[in-house]
C-alpha cells in the first residue's frame, strides 16, 4: 500500500503574469520611477524585461527569489526615448505570447525598425490575429518565414486609428490594438463579443490614462495619448492561474486543505472558480479587497471527495482559457460527464491543448470524445487506487500548463508515469515543484 499523500499548508503563490507583462509594457508611456510590488519573474516575463530594456527602460529586480513576489523598480524616459536610436531592434519573445503580441502593438505606432522572433512553439502560432488589424491601420509588416507567423519586422510609425470588432475573443490582440491606437492618428475602438480579461484598462485607469468603455466593458476606445504618463507604483496580486494547480489537486487528495492569500479574481478570468463551485467544491472566499483597480481575495480550498460534472459554455471559454486544462483534470474524476463547449482557442495556445487533454486523460485510463472544438470528459466519479499508470509518458510538448496538470496528476492518481519536459513549468512558475513538494504531506 502506497502511503497516504495530501496537500496541507498556506501557499505564498507568485505574482499574476498578465498584469506583470502589462507593468512593464505600459511603463513604456511613464517618465518617472514606478514600483512594481509582488510581480512575477519567470521565463515569460524575462522575455518581456530583455524586451523593454532593450528599448531604454532602466529595469531594477529585487526581491524573494523565482516566481516569488519580486519586486521591480522601472524607471521610464518617456514614449519618445522608446527605442531612441536603436535600429534595426530585435525581440526575442521565447515562449511568451503575449510578449510578442503586446509589445508589437506597442512599437507599432513608434518611429523605428522592430523584429521579433520566438522559440519554436512561439513561432507556430498565428500573429495575423493582430498584425492584420495593424496592417490595415497603415503598419507595415513583412514575414521572414512563413505569413502570418513570427519571425516577422514591423517598421512603426504612421498610423490611422481605426474600429476593430474581433472574432477572436482574446485580451492579447485586444490588449496590441489599445495599444497601438495609442500612437495612432483619430480614434481606435476594439470590441471583443465576450468577457476577457481587463487587466489592461484597469491599468490604464491606474495610469490615469484615458479611454471610453461602452457595452459593458465589450467595447474599449482611445485616443493618441497626449504626453507621457506619470509613473505610479503597483501591487500584483497573486496569479489564480497559478493557484488552479493547487486548487484541484487539494479537491481530489483526501485529507487536504491550503490557503491561498492575496488572488487576483479578475471577473474577465475568474471561470475556474464558478467552475469548482458548480461542481460542489469546497471553496471559501474571504477578505474581498483591491489591490489597486484588480480585485482580490483570500481562499480555502478543502478536499471535496467526488464532485459533480458540470458543463462550460462557449462564451464563458475566455475566461477560463488558461485553467481549462487542469479544469479537465477535475472533470476527469467528476461523477458523470462534462461537456467543454466552443473551446477552439485551447488549439492556439502554447502547444495544442485539446488534443493533449484528450490524449493525456487517456493515459489516466479516462474517456474523453472530442467533436471539433468541443469535447466532453467521462468522469470516473473519484480516484480509483490502483488505476494510476505505472508507465507512459503525459505528453507536454513543452507547454508550461501541461506539465503543471501532469505533476497533479502524477500526484492525485499515485502514478508513476513520466511528465516529459517537466522544466518548462518556468515559463509562468519555476518554483511550482518546490511548492508542490513543500504542500504534499504523507501520513
Ligand atoms: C493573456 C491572454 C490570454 C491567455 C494568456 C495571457 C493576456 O491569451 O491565454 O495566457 O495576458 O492577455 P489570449 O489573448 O490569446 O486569449
């Protein structure tokens, strides 16, 4: 008989990666030193440090080590010091999406020769999703390799604003349009059909940085920006990305309960939490506050036992699109089936993500049909002890949100399966498997 695993214990989770990216991007438009409190520092968001100061922001790191509520003191000359003299300037966006994304419809509007690059995966996905919009307000792009995928050269400079109603309901192209309508002559409006993230307005807000929102925060206008912005100083709170791994792994390991203090529950990325909830999760949200314009809270997850199936609908998928994997995991253990609408998206992401939940959950020994882009997990209604592989690889094909899932797998189930790349968990958490470690108690 195996010993007897559960998590117990209060987690101090690093710092949200979306805003961190969004600190340091916006603090292209401050002149003026800017605090920057309990921010992340991982593989994704060095890519976006190298990149901005590479275009002249004078960067300070201090603080608790990897992933931990570092600090970053940022010191910006203002919009027109970016990329002074500096040309032709290269960014090499690693993994990072939204590296890539947000900083070229920043540097879009901007006098200057900009070319971006990326690893491998980042070099599959599609950047047309946001280099068509700006093309079509005058921006000039021209593809090394393949249309409409990195590497790519945006020569800035010379924009007309323009209306923008997206088909792809994504907070990374909405986030490069805002942007480059900034530095872009008449308005730019960007709509999206759903709910996104809105860490961006809500830090233009922080900024004092104005824009118009219409149709209940779906439509966002800007006009060009008027001078630089005064540097104001910020506090991250703690990524619910990162806390969804411990989230279901303490639903599904008996005897857990963690503490989870100071996490973002911004209402564009909050899903997983209604998720768990509808699914009879023990989950208690307390201490509701800000930390600046985002909101905050404190949680305590408990061990659950079997929870219920549930289903996710496709307007609701943008704000889940980064838990949807480990939201399979619980589904996966779910009494009955769950149906994941429209989830489309997930085959866009850092690797295709469908595919390998579908394939991974099979490695569990659970059932998962697939039809387009929706796809429904048969739940075995708890953990059967025993049924946990003793081989197999779970495929991450490098994707930092896969192998998180296939650690608490690894985990919930006892198995013994190998979770292939497990060091790309760096790109959003290099320290997940030291907190993995430091939660799991044996009895
Ligand atoms: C992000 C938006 C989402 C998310 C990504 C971070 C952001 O991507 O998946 O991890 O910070 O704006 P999309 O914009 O592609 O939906």
């Amino acid at each position: 008989m195996s010993a007897k695993l559960y998590l117990s214990g209060n987690l101090e989770l690093p710092g949200d990666k979306s805003i961190t990216h969004r600190a340091l991007i916006l603090s292209c438009f401050i002149k003026g030193e800017m605090l920057v409190e309990g921010a992340l520092l991982s593989q994704d968001i060095l890519s976006t440090i190298r990149g901005v100061r590479a275009l002249g922001l004078k960067i300070k790191i201090s603080g608790a080590g990897p992933s931990k509520h570092t600090n970053l003191l940022i010191r910006g000359g203002g919009i027109e010091t970016i990329a002074l003299g500096k040309k032709p300037f290269v960014i090499d966006a690693g993994n990072s999406g939204t590296t890539m994304r947000i900083l070229s419809g920043m540097l879009a509007g901007r006098l200057g020769v900009f070319s971006f690059d990326g690893d491998a995966s980042l070099k599959q996905r599609d950047m047309s999703r946001m280099l068509d919009p700006i093309v079509s307000m005058g921006g000039q792009v021209t593809y090394q390799g393949t249309a409409g995928k990195a590497p790519f050269t945006i020569t800035g400079g010379n924009l007309t604003g323009g209306e923008f109603d997206l088909d792809v309901n994504s907070a990374q192209v909405s986030t490069a349009l805002i942007l480059a309508g900034l530095s872009a002559q008449g308005k730019t409006s960007v709509s999206t059909k759903a709910k996104i993230r809105d860490h961006t307005t809500r830090m233009m807000t922080h900024l004092r940085l104005p824009f118009e929102s219409e149709n209940d925060g779906l439509k966002i206008t800007v006009e060009p920006l008027q001078g630089d912005l005064r540097a104001r100083d910020l506090q991250v709170p703690a990524d619910l990305s990162a806390a969804s791994f411990f989230m279901v792994a303490t639903l599904l390991l008996e005897g857990s309960e963690i503490e989870l203090s100071d996490v973002g529950v911004n209402p564009g990325r909050n899903l997983i939490i209604d998720v768990l909830k509808a699914m009879g999760a023990n989950i208690e949200i307390t201490n509701e506050r800000n930390f600046g314009l985002e909101p905050v809270v404190d949680l305590k997850v408990s061990y659950t036992g079997s929870l219920n199936a549930t289903n996710i609908e496709a307007e609701h998928i943008p704000r889940g699109i980064d838990e949807l994997p480990i939201i399979a995991l619980a589904m996966a253990f779910a009494k009955g089936d769950s149906t994941v609408h429209g989830a489309a998206e997930l085959v866009e992401k850092e690797s295709d993500r469908l595919s390998l939940i579908v394939q991974n959950l099979k490695l569990l020994g659970v059932e998962v049909t697939r039809n387009g882009s929706t796809f429904t997990v048969h739940g075995t209604g708890a953990i059967k002890s025993g049924a946990a592989p003793k081989t197999g690889v779970w495929t991450t094909a490098g994707d930092h949100r896969l192998a998180m899932m296939g650690q608490v797998a690894k985990l919930v189930t006892h198995g013994e399966f190998e979770v292939e790349q497990p060091e790309c968990v760096d790109a959003s958490y290099p320290g997940f498997m030291i907190d993995l470690r430091e939660l799991t108690c044996e009895d």
